[in-house]
C-alpha cells in the first residue's frame, strides 16, 4: 500500500487569518475571551513562542501572551472547510481518510507517477483554499503521518518500501501514539529515540509495556499493517439567515427561524426522509458565538416540531447582544417514521381511514405493500398459520 498524507498545521488558525488579513503575523489564540472557561482550542506560531499550548486554560494564555488576539471557537466553519477539502481528495482518490481536523490520508495504490500526482493535489489545495499544508508520501499510515509532520514546506517527502525503519531511527519517542504514562517510563528506561525501541527484542518490550509496547515495537520497525478507513460525506441538510441590521428581539429571530425550518421541513419529505437532530448556532455582533444541538426523541420531518425546539431555545437563553447569523442543521437522517392506526375497534367508524390510509401507502411504495391476512386454522406450525394476498379495496 502507498499513502500520501497531507496535514494543514495550525489548522483553524490558518482559515482565521485567511479571513482577516489583519491578522497575519499576530499571535492568535482561539477558544474564546480569557475571562472564559474555556481551554486553547489552537494557536499560533507567535502565540506558542510565548508558551501558549493547546489545551490550557484561556485565562492562564492570557498571563503567557496578553497581546494576543482572542477568537471564539468556530468548529462550524472549519468543518465545513475540511469537509471541502476531503470532496475535492475524494474526486482524485477512490480512498480517502479523514484523520484529526486538518489532517487526511489518500491511497496512492495505483497511481503511476505518486509524486507528481500528489505535488499537483497540493498546489491545487493551496491555490483553491488559500491554506499552507505539508505532504508526504510513505508505505503505510503511520510513517506518512509522521513525515508530514517534519517535512519541508512546499516540498513532498518520499519514503520508499523498505526504508521505514532508517528514517524513523532518530525520531523521539513523542512521535509514537503511545500514552503519557508509556512515554516517561521510556525516558526512565534511557529510551529516548524510535530506533532505541527497534533495537529491543519483540518479548522484552512486551513483557514491560504489554501489548501496547508491542504496538510500539512494531511502528518503531516501520511494521503498520493498518488501512484506510474510507470517508464518506455526512448528509446534512443547512439553512442561514445573515441580519442586516443585527436582530435584537427574540420575535424577529423567531420569524426567521420559522421561514428556514419551513424550507428545510419541505426538502426532507421531498427526499422522504426525517431527521433526528437539529444544530443551532447563533453568531452575535461581539463575535461571540453560541451552538445548541437538540436531539428529537423521534424522527421528524414537521416543521412545527422542530420549530418548537427553537422557541423553547430562544425563551430559555440571555443574548448579551444582537444577532449577525443564524445557522440551523439537519442530520442524522433516516426514512419516514410508520405510525400505528387502530382501525379495527370501530369497523364502521374507521372504514374510511383505512381505505385512505392504503390509498396513499399503494401510491408511493407500490400495490404490494398491503396484503390481506388469511388463517389457516388447521396448520401443525405456527409459523404457516397465515398467509399474505393481495385485496382490491
């Protein structure tokens, strides 16, 4: 197997600064204000220099880089980038793989000339999207992972069958995926280098670190029997309003809300289909940015339902200020839902609902799929005690 990874360092801060010019060259850090409490979502170059990392709290960046630009988190819109980005890989790969956001791998199985083939996809990703990304192409997943991680940028590095293990042997051990418990006890142990580890015979590193440190032996070697795990888009459905001026008042979002349901309801039964979860994100005029997810105990297609949900989130949430966009999302999609009818309590009562309720089934899924039951009162099984035919109304 040949795979070509690609991997757009500083991922979300990238597409930040690529929508506001003014904040190239800046340290960025982005997961909300310092008075939140939230943690550093990701950074970048000048932020880190300052010892800002990933994952610590805003307010402890703040202390580390108090001139930095603090931005909301926005997963919305880096998703909908790297969603892009893995369509356009999908239209040149049969295989692609979505690994952490701003990361991807590609089969190159069958590509004749890999290097020119990947050099292109590059050039066309950075042109198309305007992001800085590093690839490589290797034997297997984790050595491609690995050199695009300390591969020149703007060059493709190339790693041939055969010489994983050489260029994996001056590697720190940080590079394996193995747990922070696992790795001091390597420095404990002198083992500082990927090739230390390979150097050890399979049943010692095994006997100390079990079948995690055979894993590692085993990576450490260049041995990675994995494969790509196939990305297929995941159908959702998306409706926004941008306001201009900025709505105030929880009517007028209200009213908005109900024209975008209105649309959404109308494409799932033309495709007939329901959902079970609806997105809300709210973008405000102070860049703040508030996302709830509802969950519906049932799946729907009813504008009303849905619309209930919202007002129920309107009504329930304090909005410090004016509303630039609302964004609501359909997913987890699934065919339209059956309900039971009783029909057979009140004969008389309920003939019409039942002749209207076949009428409409035999017109969309076809005249078979109503049958007439007949008992056979004398079968030995109970498995052939009745049988289906077909009935004129």
């Amino acid at each position: 197997m040949r795979v070509a990874s690609f991997f757009f360092p500083h991922f979300a801060v990238q597409i930040e600064a690529k929508d506001n010019d003014s904040l190239k060259g800046r340290p960025i850090i982005i997961g909300g204000l310092p008075c939140e409490r939230k943690a550093v979502y990701d950074a970048s170059q000048e932020a880190l220099s300052c010892g800002v990392r990933q994952g610590m709290p805003l307010r402890e960046a703040y202390a580390l880089c108090p001139q930095g630009t603090f931005l909301p988190l926005d997963e919305g819109k880096y998703a909908d980038v790297f969603t892009a980005i893995l369509t356009l890989l999908a239209n040149y790969s049969a295989v692609v793989e979505a690994g952490t956001s701003g990361s991807a791998f590609i089969d190159l199985s069958y590509e004749c000339n890999e290097l020119q083939f990947v050099e292109e996809i590059r050039q066309m990703i950075e042109k198309r999207f305007q992001l800085h990304l590093l690839t490589s192409i290797a034997p297997s997943k984790f050595v491609a992972w690995i050199a695009s991680r300390i591969v020149t940028p703007g060059k493709v590095i190339v790693i041939t069958e055969g010489e994983e293990k050489d260029f994996l042997k001056d590697l720190p051990v940080c590079f394996l995926p193995a747990s922070s418990r696992t790795l001091e006890r390597l420095e404990l142990l002198g083992i500082y280098r990927i090739g230390q580890l390979a150097n050890l015979s399979p049943a010692a590193v095994s006997l100390e670190f079990g079948n995690e440190g055979k894993r590692l032996w085993e990576l450490s070697n260049g041995i990675d029997r994995s494969t790509l795990i196939p990305w297929c888009m995941v159908p959702m459905l998306k409706e926004q309003i941008y306001f201009e001026p900025a709505a105030e008042t929880t009517s007028q979002i209200l009213a908005s809300g109900d024209e975008l349901l209105t649309r959404l309801s109308q494409q799932l039964k033309e495709r007939w289909q329901c959902c079970l979860r609806l997105t809300i994100s709210m973008h405000f005029s102070n860049d703040h940015i508030a996302q709830r997810v509802v969950h519906f105990k049932e799946a729907t297609s009813c504008k009303e339902v849905m619309l209930r949900h919202l007002k129920q989130y309107l009504e329930a949430a304090r909005f410090t200020a004016p509303v630039n966009e609302m964004r609501l999302t359909l997913t987890d999609f699934c065919p339209e839902n059956g309900r039971q009818a009783l029909f057979l309590d009140e004969p008389l009562g309920h003939k019409e609902r039942l002749t209207s309720a076949i009428s409409w089934l035999r017109q969309r899924y076809g005249k078979e799929v109503v049958g007439k039951v007949l008992v056979k009162s004398n079968s030995p099984l109970p498995e052939d005690s009745f049988s289906f035919t077909g009935f004129d109304l």
